[in-house]
C-alpha cells in the first residue's frame, strides 16, 4: 500500500472530511501542525513531562484541521484544488492519471522525506540547524508537491488543454465532485467542483470509482 494511502487512512480520511479539507482554510492553517509539534517536543527543555501537554494538543491539532472548517462554496483557488488533485492522485490505481504526471509527485515526497532525519535528529539533540533544516526540506517537498497537485487535477479536468496538446495519451477523467457539491452551485452560476457545467457529467464516474 502507497505511504499516502497509509497516511489517509490514518487520519481517518473520508469523503466528508476530504470536502471539508477542500476549504483553503484549512490547507493553509495545516501548516501551522508541523511547527506545533516541533516547539511541543522541543518544550521539554522548559516543561519536562509537562511538555507531553503541548504535544498532546498539537496532535489533537494535526487531527482536527481537516475536519475543522465547512465544505467550501468554491473549489477555484490553488488551495482547494490541491486537495482534490491529491484525491486524484490516491485514486490513480483505478483511474489513469496522465504519463507527465507519474513520477514527479513521487520525488517531492523524497524531498520532503529527506528531512524527517535531520528533523528527527535535530529535535533528539535539540540543536538547531538540523531541526530547521529538516523543517524546510519538508515544508519545500510538501508545498511543490501540492502545486503538481494542481497541475494534475487542472489535466484532468481540461485533458484537451494546451498542457496535454501534442500528447499521445489517453484523454484523462475528470475528478471527483466534493461530498454535498450535488445541486450547488459557483457564483458564475456552473457546477460545484469544477466550475463548468459541461465537464459535470464525465465526472459521475469517476467519483463511483472514487468511493469503492
């Protein structure tokens, strides 16, 4: 099993909290559950077993974000449109993704992985450079990783786009609507989740898919 699949599961990640996690809100206020833990587990300086108070909520933190904040109106900005293109992304055992696609989101979670030593070593010894090291290694890996997020939920909503022109791919499926999208509507008036009300119908199948 993929280590994102493992990851999801741990969190208890379903459809109703993937749609919640869609809300720009709460992909941008996740950032803030990394530099928690890392000052919890350093507290223990000041708190001793104390300290397991501030990691205990910081861990409570990482676990509520996605679950925090309501289903957005609109999936247009970057932020929820890296969350749907990660559930594509999880999905592509059953639905293909384009070739372009394949290899790139696999190296930036090495470049993040790359620093959970140094984070890991640096908060053991409580020496600075590694910790902030390994926290930017991480930060950096995660945050290009959510931008091909992007990128690959934009081609596989748009696969006749000029990102594919020239390919000789398959044309890809559209992604999956967001749980309670069903009769909303953008302020443009089109269907939820893609924001066109002529790529709504290819996406049914897709979402079917999604859910098994």
């Amino acid at each position: 099993m993929a280590y994102e699949r493992v990851m999801a599961r741990a969190f208890g990640m379903d459809d109703a909290t993937w749609a919640r996690h869609a809300n720009p809100w709460s992909v941008w206020t996740r950032n803030t559950a990394l530099p928690l833990l890392v000052l919890a587990i350093w507290s223990r300086v000041w708190l001793g077993w104390w300290s397991l108070v501030p990691l205990s909520l910081a861990m409570l933190w990482t676990w509520l974000n996605p679950r925090l904040f309501p289903v957005p109106a609109s999936t247009e900005s970057w932020a929820s449109r890296a969350v749907l293109g990660e559930r594509v992304w999880l999905n592509r055992g059953q639905i293909p993704i384009p070739a372009h696609h394949s290899r790139a989101p696999h190296l930036l979670t090495g470049i993040a992985a790359m620093g959970v030593p140094f984070l890991a070593w640096g908060l053991y010894r409580l020496q600075l450079w590694p910790t902030l090291l390994g926290s930017v290694l991480i930060f950096a890996g995660k945050l290009w990783f959510l931008d091909r997020m992007v990128w690959l939920y934009q081609d596989m909503l748009e696969p006749t786009s000029s990102t594919n022109a020239g390919s000789t791919e398959a044309p890809a499926q559209a992604p999956p609507p967001l749980e309670g999208d069903v009769g909303r509507t953008h302020s443009s008036g089109s269907s939820a989740c893609v924001g066109t009300a002529a790529s709504a119908a290819p996406r049914q199948p897709y979402a079917r898919e999604l859910r098994r």
